[in-house]
C-alpha cells in the first residue's frame, strides 16, 4: 500500500468513526451546484461555506463548464438543483500552457502512444480568467436545459481566500 493509500484509509477510519449524518438526502438540501477547479488549494466546503448535503460540487481543471457540462445536467434534471455558481481562481494551471503545451507535455512524459491519444484533445485553457468566466456562463446559459436556472460567474483569489462576483 503507497503512503497516499495508507493516508486515505487512516483518514477514513477517524472520519467514518464519528460520522452521524448517513441518512441525508440525495438532493442537495439547497438546490445549487457549485463548479470549481480541481485544485489542490481550494477547500470548497470550507472556502463556500458548503455544509454536507447542501450542494452538489464539481471539480474539473479550470472549473469548465463544458467539462462539467453532463455533471450540470444529471444535477439539475435528476437531483433538482436550480442554480450553478461557476467558480474559477487566481493561478489557475489552465492559464499557463495552450493545447499544443499539453500535448507536448503529454508526448515527454508518456511517449508516443499517449501523444496519439490526445492528439485531437481540447485541454480547454484560457488566457483571461475574468473573460473565461463570463464565456462560460454565457455558453451554459445557452443551452436549453439551463432555462429558468440562475448561474454566476465568480472568481476566488487563492492568496486571500476571498470570492469576487464577476457575472
């Protein structure tokens, strides 16, 4: 067993030991959904005040609402979320590279055969974060499904903590 392995099960024996909230419901007992990045520096529990079972969370690399596209959906129509705060941060990885970087990457770590199986790969990285923020509303805005569901777009500096709405 690796040492993250061992970390996981140990973490889990404390955690399960005083675990009382098993009977919650499925639904998230406030109706939203929250998208944000899978980065390491943000708690979104902690960070969002997000209580178990209040809200769905959704993590993808630079918090994509196209990524996140299905999870937003099966959310909503499944699980009755009504609203979809899209949170996106200061020094987000995706702002460092483009699709020919990732790809690169990819060829030098893995070789050859990784390269060919992201070849046609969109890593969907940004330039401007407050732009990408506004574009990712407004593209989930426009789907027919988000008709009648309230979505913002925010920004959450990692250096302070501190959210900011954008849209």
């Amino acid at each position: 067993m690796t040492s993250v392995q061992k970390n996981f099960v140990e973490g889990n024996k404390e955690y399960a030991a005083n675990f009382t909230q098993g009977d919650l419901a499925l639904p998230p007992s406030q109706k939203y959904a929250i998208l944000t990045c899978m980065d390491a520096r943000i708690d979104p529990a902690a960070a969002f005040n997000i209580t178990l079972g209040a809200a769905h969370v959704i993590r993808n690399a630079g918090a994509s609402a196209r990524a996140a596209f299905r999870d937003i959906v099966v959310s909503q129509n499944l699980l009755g979320t009504t609203e979809v705060l899209i949170v996106k941060h200061t020094g987000c990885g995706m702002l460092t590279f483009d699709n020919e970087g990732g790809r690169s990457a990819v060829k030098q770590n893995k070789g050859d055969k990784a390269a060919e199986e992201v070849k046609d790969l969109d890593f969907l990285t940004f330039q401007d974060l407050e732009e990408k923020v506004k574009e990712d509303v407004e593209w989930l805005k426009s789907k027919a499904v988000e008709e009648g569901i309230t979505i913002t777009g925010w920004i959450y500096d990692c250096k302070t903590g501190k959210v900011r709405s954008v849209v």
